[in-house]
C-alpha cells in the first residue's frame, strides 16, 4: 500500500481562474458561482458531500449524501430518523460538511448547525423521491444488523409494493434537515502549492472574509 499509495498523483486536476480579492461578501454567493463552476467543468457528482457529525459523546463520524437544496439558509439534506447521523444531530447539532471537486482542484468546507426542517418538508422531500427510491428507504432498518441481501432486496420489494399501491404514502422517519452555515472555506488547489484558502465567518447576520495561511 506504502508504495502504490505514493505512486498516486494528487492535486492533478485543473484550476479555474479565481481571484479572492473580487469575492463576493455573501458565501452562499460564491458556492453557487464554484457549484456551477463543477457542473460545467463535469465534475462527477459534485452534490455528494461528506457529512460530519458527533454523538453526544463527541464521537466524530462521517458519511456522504447529497445535498437536496442550497440557499441563504443554508445547505438542505434527507434522511432517515433512525440514522446515527440523525441521532448525532438531535444530540449534538454541530456539523460539517466537505466537497472535493477533483478536477477543478477546489475544496469547500462547511461549518455550522444543523435543525429539522419539519413535517411538511420532510414529507415534500420524500415524496419528491422516485418510488424506487422512496421504497428503497421505506423497507430499510438503518443500522440494524441484516442477515443477508437476500433478505434486504425482499424487505424492499414488499415496500415498494406498498408504495404502488399507496402512492401518498409517506415514511414516518424520513427527515429535511438544513445546516445553517456559521464558516464557509473555499480552497483553491493550485499545482505550484500556493493554494488559495478564502475564509467566510459569520458573526450575527454579518459575513467576514479574509485569506488564511495554506
Ligand atoms: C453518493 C451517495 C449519496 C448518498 N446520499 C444519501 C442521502 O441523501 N441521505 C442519506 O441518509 N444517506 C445517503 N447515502 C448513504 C450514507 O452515506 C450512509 O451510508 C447512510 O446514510 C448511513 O449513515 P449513518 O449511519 O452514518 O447515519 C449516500 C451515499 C452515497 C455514497
């Protein structure tokens, strides 16, 4: 592993032009305008984000999802009550979230807290999924020990029966949550190593920006 893991290349993707003296004062502003940046530049996947989070404990864990929705408020995403990662935020609502966009060399990084969007948005959510997918989360146990796929693919059959038979259906446990962001760091690779970190901090209402040391 040692030697195929240095043989690797990093940093081999391609830096747009970026110049942090003309960002905007509003974050959210400047993810887009690199959000829009990725989709043109093809970069696979860009919505899939880890998410952080700890238990009560300050037990770090962390997972990909995507993201369901970004705006003024903040980043949205769903899941399911009976996750850790639901679990984690009902215990302990700080959260991060981290998108690599490998081929434009460009890192952002989330901080903030994490609350529930509610009821309606949760079920507007879920019924926005595709049967498939929402049979997929109905027939699931997140995190309960499975005896074998076998036994997965049936449980999601039978719920994807249900769902076909009762297109309003809606998962009790299927949860909106939004992360309202407090830092947004926007991560500039550049293949000579003078990386460009830009800061956003929110105090209040009010976005400060600045440069931080790579
Ligand atoms: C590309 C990708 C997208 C995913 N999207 C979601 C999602 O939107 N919501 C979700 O709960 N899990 C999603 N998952 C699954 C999570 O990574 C994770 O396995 C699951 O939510 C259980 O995590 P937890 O036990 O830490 O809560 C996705 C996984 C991948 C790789």
């Amino acid at each position: 592993m040692r030697q195929l893991l240095r043989s690797l290349p990093a940093l081999s993707g391609t830096a747009p032009a970026f110049d942090p003296e003309a960002a905007p004062d509003d974050p959210l502003e400047l993810f887009s305008a690199w959000f829009a940046t990725a989709v043109e530049h093809r970069v696979p996947e860009p919505h899939a984000a880890t998410l952080a989070t700890a238990d009560a404990d300050g037990r770090p864990s962390a997972r990909v999802l995507v993201l369901k929705d970004v705006g003024p408020d903040g980043f949205a995403f769903a899941t399911d009550a009976r996750s850790a990662k639901a679990s984690d935020l009902a215990a302990n609502p700080r959260a991060a979230l981290g998108f690599w966009w490998q081929p434009v060399l460009r890192q952002v990084r989330v901080e903030g807290t994490a609350r529930h969007l509610g009821v309606e948005a949760s079920a507007d959510d879920y019924l926005a999924r595709s049967p498939a997918s929402r049979a997929a989360a109905a027939g699931v146990r997140p995190g309960e020990p499975l005896t074998s796929v076998d036994e997965l693919r049936a449980a999601m059959s039978d719920a994807r029966a249900r769902i076909d038979a009762d297109p309003a259906f809606v998962l009790p446990s299927w949860q909106a949550w939004l992360v309202v962001p407090d830092v947004l760091e926007f991560w500039q690779g550049s293949p000579d190593r003078a990386h460009v970190r830009l800061v956003y901090r929110r105090d209040a209402d009010r976005w400060s920006h600045g440069l931080v040391w790579p």
